[in-house]
C-alpha cells in the first residue's frame, strides 16, 4: 500500500509536468455559485473569459459550477490538477482548506484562493478592497438620503462586510452627520426572495438608500417598485436598474488580475503572492454614477473614488472610535491591514455612532 | 433598539405578499393530499412555474400569460409524477424527490437566457380613495392580484371540498382507495386530476415569485418554498382555512424577523427561523393525540400505492 | 389495451432487467438532452458512466466513488429497514447533521487534547445524536400517532437551523477571522476519521457501510426481527397476530436509521469534509432515500445503488470540467435516471398483458 501511494505520487507530478510542458495553458476555475448568478461567479467567470480573450489558443480554460464548500470542491480541484491544470482558481472563501490540501499533492500546479488568507508555495490568495467601493457609496448615499435612514442589507458578520458596513458609515456621516443606518443580516450570499423582502423592509422603515453585501438584484428591483429609493450595484454592475434606483455600483473585477497570473505562469514568473487590491488596481470598479445624481455630489464621489485610487486618501483614516467609544485610530492615523483584532483583515467590530450590534 | 420604526400595518401587508407563493403551492398541495396522494416534489413544480411564467411574461409582455403558463408549467411536471404513481406504480417519496430534483434542474437550462432580465410590471389593484383608507387600505386594497388570486384560491378549495360533489369523491378516494373503487370511482382520474391541479397550483406560486415578490429569475430562487409549503399543509391538518394561517404564520416569521433586525433588536435569527417547524410539530401532536379529529381530517390513504386488481 | 396484473412474486429476471433497461433509457434520453445542448452525446454519456470506472485516471475517480458513496449506502441501509415496514422516515437529513454536530462537538470540546480515545467517543456521539434526533419523531408516533413522515421532514429544517447557529455561533473557529465554520477537525490527529490507507478512498465510513450492508443481509435473513419487519411490510394484520409489536417497531426502525444517519454524518464531518459549516449538508439524507428505492431495499441492491448515484455525480463532474456541460444538465440527467428506475421496477412486480376492450367489465 506504501508503494502505491508513492506511484501515485509519482504518477501525479508526471501528470502535472507534462501539463506545463504542453503548449498551451490550462486554467481552471472552481465556482461556488451558478454562473447565472449575475453576482459573484457571474463576475468570476467574466474574468476566465477575459483570460480567452486575452490569450486565444494559447490557454484552455475549463470550470464546474456550483460546486459545495467540501469535499466535493477537493474532487473537482484535484479532477482538474490531473486533466493537467497549470493554474486553478478556486473562488469562494469556504474552499481555503482544500485548497491548501490539492496543493500540496500536487506541487507544480499553482493555485489561487480568493478571498482567504492560507498561503502556502504553490498557493496565492487573492481579495479586493471593496471596503474603498462601499467609501463611495457611503459618500453618495449620506447626500441623497432624505429620510436620513440608509439601509443595509448585510450577508454574514464577517470581517469583509463589516468593513464594508463602517466605510459606508463613516463617509455618509462625513457629509451628513445625521445619517442612521439600519442593518439586516440575510444569513445568505445568494437568496433573490430574503433578499426582497430585508429591501422592502429597510424601505418600509423609513430608509431611502439601500445598500446591499449580496449579490442578486432583488433589493434593486424592490426599490424600483417602491419609487423614491436608491440602490447601488452589488459584485456586478446591474446597469439594467439605472439611472435609478442603481445609482452606481461596486464591480468585482477579476479579468486583469486572471490575466496577469496566467501571463505569470506562461512566463515561468509566478510565485506565491497575497493580493488586496482595490479601485487603483482596477479590481474594483466603480460603475457610472448616474443622472439621478446631482453634478456637485457626482463630482465629490468621483474626487474620493480618485483619491483612494491613487493612495492619497485611506478609506479608514483617523480620528475614528470604535463604537463603544474607545480610540481605534488618533487624528490622521490610518488603518493597517493585518494587526489582529485592530487590523482591517480581521476587522470584528463597529465604528462610534452606528447603534445596533455586530450578531455573534 | 427602534420598535417604533416597525408599522403594524405594512408588517401585515407585507407578510400577505410574503406569504402568497407558499400559500398558492400549499393550496395545491393540499387537494393532491387530499386525494390521498403525498407529492413531495413541490419545490420542483414551483421553480418550473416560475421560469415558465417568468420566460412567457417576457416573451408576450404579459403577466398575465405569464401566470397562465406558470400553472400549465407546473401541471406539466406535475404529469411526470402522475404517471409514473398512478399508472407506473411507483413510490410516491421517491418519485416526488425525483421531481424536484428534476425540476431544478430542467428550469435552470431553460432559464439560462433570462438571467438578468427585468419581466413587465404586473398592475396593483390601486383603489382610489379606497386604497388610501388608514390601516384597511394597505392591507386589504393595494396588492397586486396575485393576493387576491391566491384568497380567491383558498376561498374555492374549502367550498369545492365541503359543498360539491366533486370533493365529496376527492375525499373518499383519499380515504380509502378501494372503498371508493368499490363505489365506482374513478380513482386514478381522480387523482391524475388532483396532482395536475396541485401541479398548477404549485407553478402559480413559482411564478408569483418570479414576477411579483422578486421579481427576476435566478437558479434555483424557490430556496425551499415549496418544501416550506409541505410543512403548511400539514401544519392546517389538511384544512382550507387553516392553510391561510399557516402560510400567514410562515410568512409572517419571515418577514418579521427581518423588521426586527432593522429596528436593532438582537434576535437569535436562528431560533426564531426554526419555530414555525416546531410549531407545525406541536399541531401535528396535538391534532393527532385527538385521535377521533385526526380520522376526519388526515387522508387514511396518504402516500398509499393503488392498485385495482380487477 | 394495455393492462397490469400483479405477479403472485416479483420476477426475478426482472429484478436485474429493469435497472439495466432504466440506464441504457436514461442513456438516450440523456443523449437527446446533450445534444440539444450542443454537445456530442456519446462523449457525454462516456465520461459520466466509463470515466470515472477506466479512464487514464479512473486511479484516482475509483476512490472517491466510495468516499461519495459511503454516506449513501449508510443511510439509505437504515432506512430501508423502516421502509420495508411501512415506517417512513424521510428526515435522515436532520438526523445526519445532528449526528455531524454531536461528534465533532464531542472532539472540539476538548480540543487539542490528544488522546486515542477522543475518536471513538466520537464515533458514540454521532450515534446517539441521530438516534436521539430520530427519536422525537419515535416517540411521538408511538405515544400520540402523530405521522413519522411529515415530523422528521419538519425537524429537517431545524436540525439546518441548528447548524447554521453553530456556525455561526458555539462552533466557530476563534482563529477564524470571523467567518462561519468551526476548525477543520482534518487538522486535529485526535478527531480525524482519516483514510486507513492513504490513496484507497477507504475510511472507516466506508468500513461502516460494508458491515452495514452485511449486518442488515443477516438480519432481515435470519434474525426474528428481520422477520417481524419484512412481515409488518408485507401485511400488517398478519404481523399482529404473529404478536409483533408494532410500537417496539417503530423505535427500533426510526432509532437504527437515525443512529446511522448520525454516524454518516459524523464520519463526514471528522474526514472528507472537516468542518461543521452552514453548508455542511448536501443532501445525502435526501438522496439516500432515493437510492433505498433504487436498491429495491435490498441491502446489497442499496450498495449497488448507492454506488451508481456516486457514479453520477463524480461522472457529472468530470463532464462539466472537460466537457462544459451546466451543472443543471447533469442535475436534469440525475431525475431523468431516477424516473426511468422508479418506472421500470414496476415490471418486476407487474405483468404487462394485452387485454381485449371487450373483455373489459
């Protein structure tokens, strides 16, 4: 049995190099989602057929949709590796672990984890700063608010929406210090009927802009029905809701970093990286913001999109207080990424003046 | 923590729409139990429904012949499961979780083209004057007609199985097969028809989702309705009635808890998620520890293979 | 016209006829499908059903069939003990999550304590976590008749709650950076249901499983409760006078399913999965009661069954990567070759005759 297990071992880094000596390219790419979701995977997928584009015959791109958080991703991860993968990305934060696992049986293939923070050789891991997006939403939607109730409908209480949750806040309190935002949690990514109902909600209560950390467009066309609301675009650009109620929107833009990995591992270049880019690096888009909006606030928000995109702005820039009052950055302090429970990566808690409680 | 924020009144009108596709496939579902027949496959119907009202409103322009092909939709699925029990023979728990597996995956390819797409509006009932009565208003005269479908709905179900003839026969031959074989009845037609109606009844809700409470279509949108349906029927021991409170029950939950949450009140979501089942367990227990109500209400025949040997 | 008359016993040339038939069905049908979508049939339907079996990396496909199909044939076993009796138990799934969540509790609550024993108590808590989970539904039939099928269907729904609490919530991982799932029981020596020799697929899930199919071959055979069960299923007015008990029946099917479903699920968590996550469950115990149908509730028919489902699924996969079929595809394939099966079976109980009109009364 000793043998066997070393053949295959054997068998597989065989496999592996024959693959990188092959002249074209294989890419895989493992979704979580169906590609008709029109969010997350939507977007994913747009950026594997950015790669097509980008390199024509020179790479082969293969991909499973809908795929669970277990050991079914292993299979196909490792199905993949075997039909001779150079690369494989593997989309969804619950695949981290076997991710890492296929990784390491299979030592010439790289692979790229979205959104988790296990590296390892021959895996990267990859996230975008969509907290800078939600800066700009924040931005907008504390001019635009009426009612001066913004709500928001949040996935899970994770780092990444809460970051997304206090952006939005402290920049609409910037412009309009009498904002109040109301929060609900639809405990899912992806559930076009929660999702309508946490919008029609929010509306009913008052809230006359809302913002959404899922991914369909069900919250746009509640608003829609509902008249005098405003929505943004969420992973992708729903323009089909414009000029209102999408007034802009935060777009998941993987196809030039997709891109230059492959061109990395075309060059023999690659290596293990951790990326977090945002509006500078273009893997955040800021989509059009519409007529809807008056010229001065575009202008503003189009200033503060600049801004963050060239670093001269940080989107979490002191004084800021937590919201238990205590001091989380002094004057002009600005966040750092990874700093524990303080840091931005593993950001758990609320920001000064926003009233309900992170969930636990 | 705001409960001020939280209007009694748009609660009730909301969960009234909330509740509206639930109700629709647990009003067909329950004539289909009734029939002595248990189709667990209404989460399949229901998401055909929905892509099939939902591609044909977009096609025509017209919800309303959205609606029509959303139940024609769902009752053809629905023929699938017919026939395969009735004259197949086959298990009805397995031929129903075959169905629903089969429908999600049959409305997905068909829909793979109307992802994205925004259907034509379906028109509110706007009363003049009428719909802008305090409290009475909102909550009774401005849905869209999908509400009022599905009360019409209801309202015809718990006549047609107390006061025709016709219902007299649907529920004995979901009392006892043979017995009603016995008398002459038609018990398979009868039945076919029950499960096509439910099957109908089951795509209106679909498309009452994808074209009003949504409304788009996405994979797999239903995310358990029609699972959620099954447990009203039981819940309403299998009466008319008492399927509305029920749907209003599972709605209201749903759309409370998310009132809560945006007044600020911390609410293990979790918990309160799991009690319209564990109070659907509570009614069963209670209704079938009076044995003597359970007998009148409960189909004796339920989930039953027949089979006329002559 | 065509009119069925019941065999006196089923047919056992049928018996292996009709799933033979159903496939080979399902095969054009399915071809239909594929090639209405663009594909080339006879490549799809050769990479769902040989690839996984032969192909260049069948090697490493051959494996992962038990590892997906274990699960399967646990709990459909279970199951079909209850469904010969006319005991429905149709919650496997709420019974697979509490047993997930009971045997990775007992591990995480002594993490990272070593100690050989840590395992097998796991193994005891899975059990008893969906032996007790499968008992509200026990109980309540035999102490008030309330209807087995729509209570454990019910507690489906809550056991799904329950777990996205843990989650979310007891569960979850400190070192987790705030996101939802606890730690990966994979990574903890003490709680990982490891594959006994690295490469075969084989872990003691599929141990299980095996003995499993023997134990209930055996005592549907031999033991007088098998006898009890497979009489209350063919009549139950016979099973009373032979004084079987039918309360004592009901506990014992709902329990022996339960504590199954319990350990599948816990044999999962601890190995192939890992980790209790909101997505944990994906629908074996659904699936599960698909393949006791498919298996006739024959116990060696289930491991059969159990194994082509797993054939489907690994097969689908690999046809959506290399081929690019939708995942919706191979979904839609899956109904269709259950309906074909369920279909079919008739002509193993059935005869088909052709009657003259006239004769008809």
């Amino acid at each position: 049995m000793k043998l066997k297990s070393i053949l295959a071992i054997a068998l597989l880094a065989m496999t592996a190099a024959t693959g990188t000596l092959a002249d074209t390219t294989k890419v895989g790419f493992v979704y979580v989602g169906p590609v008709g979701d029109g969010g997350w995977t939507y977007e994913h997928d747009k950026g594997r057929e950015a790669v097509v584009a980008a390199f024509g015959d020179k790479v082969e791109t293969m991909y499973v949709e809908s795929v669970p958080e277990g050991p079914d991703a292993e299979r196909v991860m490792t199905d993949m590796a075997l039909k001779g993968a150079d690369l494989i990305f593997t989309t969804s934060f619950g695949y981290m672990d076997q991710t890492i696992n296929v990784a390491a049986k299979f030592p010439n293939v790289k692979f790229e984890h979205a959104t988790g923070y296990k590296q390892s050789d021959n895996v990267s891991v990859y996230s975008a700063r969509f907290y800078e997006g939600r800066a700009v939403q924040g931005h907008i939607a504390g001019h635009m608010t009426k009612s001066n109730i913004v709500g928001y409908i949040g996935s899970f209480p994770i780092p990444e929406v809460i970051r997304g949750i206090n952006a939005a806040y402290i920049h609409a309190k910037a412009v309009n210090p009498d904002v109040q935002f109301k929060i609900i949690w639809a405990y899912t990514w992806f559930d076009p009927t929660k999702e309508a109902d946490a919008a029609k909600v929010l509306i009913e209560q008052g809230a006359d802009v809302v913002l959404q950390h899922t991914d369909s467009t069900a919250p746009q066309a509640a608003a829609q029905a509902a008249g005098n609301v405003i929505t943004f675009g969420q992973a992708s650009d729903m323009a089909a809701y414009g000029p209102k109620p999408r007034v802009s929107s935060i777009i998941d833009n993987w196809g030039p970093y997709y891109i230059a990995r492959t061109q990395a591992v075309m060059d023999g270049t690659w290596a293990s990286t951790s990326t977090w880019d945002g509006i500078g690096a273009g893997m955040v888009g800021i989509g059009e913001i519409t007529s809807a909006v008056p010229a001065d606030v575009k202008a503003s928000a189009e200033a503060l999109r600049d801004s963050l995109a060239d670093g001269s702005y940080h989107a979490f820039t002191g004084p800021l207080n937590k919201q238990d009052g205590s001091v989380w950055l002094k004057a002009g302090e600005t966040a750092a990424d990874y700093a524990g429970p303080e840091g931005l990566a593993e950001m758990g808690f609320y920001l000064e003046g926003l009233d309900s409680e992170v969930p636990n | 923590m705001d409960l001020s924020a939280i209007s009694p009144t748009l609660l009730v009108a909301s969960l009234m729409v909330a509740a509206t596709p639930i109700l629709l496939a647990a009003i067909g579902e329950l004539v289909v139990e009734k029939s002595g027949v248990l189709n667990l496959g209404v989460e399949g119907m229901m998401i055909m429904g929905a892509i099939s009202g939902f591609a044909a409103a977009v096609l025509t322009g017209s919800p309303m012949v959205g609606f029509l092909c959303a139940a024609l939709g769902g009752a053809a699925l629905s023929i699938i499961f017919a026939i395969l029990t009735q004259y197949f023979l086959s298990n009805q728990v397995a031929t129903g979780l075959a169905l629903t597996l089969f429908g999600l995956g049959l409305s997905a390819m068909l829909g793979q083209s109307y992802v994205g797409i925004k259907p034509p509006v379906s028109a509110k009932l706007e009363l003049p004057l009428i719909s802008d009565i305090p409290v009475m208003g909102p909550i009774l005269f401005s849905h869209d007609f999908t509400v009022y479908a599905a009360l019409t709905l209801v309202a015809g179900v718990w006549w047609f199985l107390k006061y025709t003839r016709g219902g007299l026969i649907l529920r004995a031959v979901g009392e006892s097969h043979d017995a009603a074989h016995a008398l002459g009845y038609k018990v398979v037609r009868v039945r076919i028809l029950a499960i096509m109606f439910g099957g109908a009844c089951a795509g209106l809700g679909g498309a009452a989702l994808s074209l009003v409470r949504v409304p788009q279509w996405t994979e797999g949108m239903t995310a358990g309705s029609g699972w959620i349906a099954l447990a009203i029927v039981v819940f309403a021991s299998w009466k008319p009635a008492r399927v509305l409170l029920g749907a209003y029950l599972f709605g209201g939950v749903a759309v409370l808890q998310l009132n809560l949450q945006a007044a600020g009140v911390s609410i293990p979501v979790e918990y309160l998620s799991m009690s319209p089942y564990l109070i659907t367990i509570i009614v069963l227990v209670v209704m079938s520890a009076n044995r003597s109500k359970l007998v009148l209400n409960a189909p004796a025949a339920l989930g039953r293979v027949f089979h006329a040997s002559r | 016209m065509l009119r069925l008359e019941k065999r006196p016993n089923p047919s056992k040339m049928w018996g292996y006829l009709a799933p033979v038939l159903a496939v080979i069905a399902t095969m054009i049908g399915g071809g239909v499908m594929f090639a209405l979508l663009g594909k080339d049939p006879f490549e799809a339907i050769r990479t769902i059903f040989y690839d996984p079996l032969f192909s260049e990396f069948a090697w490493y496909y051959r494996p992962q069939l038990l590892i997906k199909g274990a699960p399967l044939i646990l709990i459909a076993i279970g199951l079909s003990m209850g469904f010969r009796a006319g005991i429905w138990n149709i919650g496997a799934e709420g019974q697979y999550i509490i047993g997930a969540i009971c045997g990775a509790g007992a591990a995480l609550a002594v993490y990272p304590f070593d100690s050989a024993l840590i395992f097998p108590v796991m193994i005891l808590c899975g059990a008893i976590g969906g032996f007790a989970w499968a008992m509200i539904p026990a109980i309540l039939k035999t102490k008030f008749g309330t209807n087995e099928i729509l209570v454990s269907l019910m507690l489906v729904y809550v056991a799904e709650q329950l777990l996205a609490s843990m989650s979310l919530g007891l569960m979850k991982n400190p070192e987790g950076f705030g996101f939802p799932g606890s730690r990966n029981l994979q990574q903890y020596a003490s709680a990982h249901n490891a594959e006994l020799w690295a490469g075969s697929g084989i872990h003691l899930g599929v141990v299980f499983a095996l003995i499993a199919v023997i134990f209930s071959y055996i005592m549907l055979a031999r033991h007088q409760m098998g006898f009890h069960i497979r009489l209350t299923g063919e009549s139950p007015k016979a099973a009373k006078f032979a004084g079987v008990n039918p309360n004592k029946l009901v506990i014992y099917c709902l329990g022996f399913s339960g504590a199954l479903a319990g350990l599948a699920g816990m044999f999962e968590v601890a190995g192939p999965s890992g980790q209790i996550s909101i997505d944990f469950n994906v629908g074996y115990g659904f699936t599960a009661i698909i393949v006791a149908f498919l298996g006739r509730l024959n116990p060696f028919g289930i491991m059969l069954a159990g194994l082509l489902m797993a054939l489907t699924y690994i097969g689908g996969e690999i046809a959506q990567s290399s081929l690019g079929l939708p995942s919706a595809a191979i979904q839609a394939f899956q109904g269709m070759l259950l309906f074909f099966i369920l279909a079919l079976d008739m002509l193993t109980n059935f005869k088909i005759k052709l009657v003259n009109a006239e004769v008809r009364t």
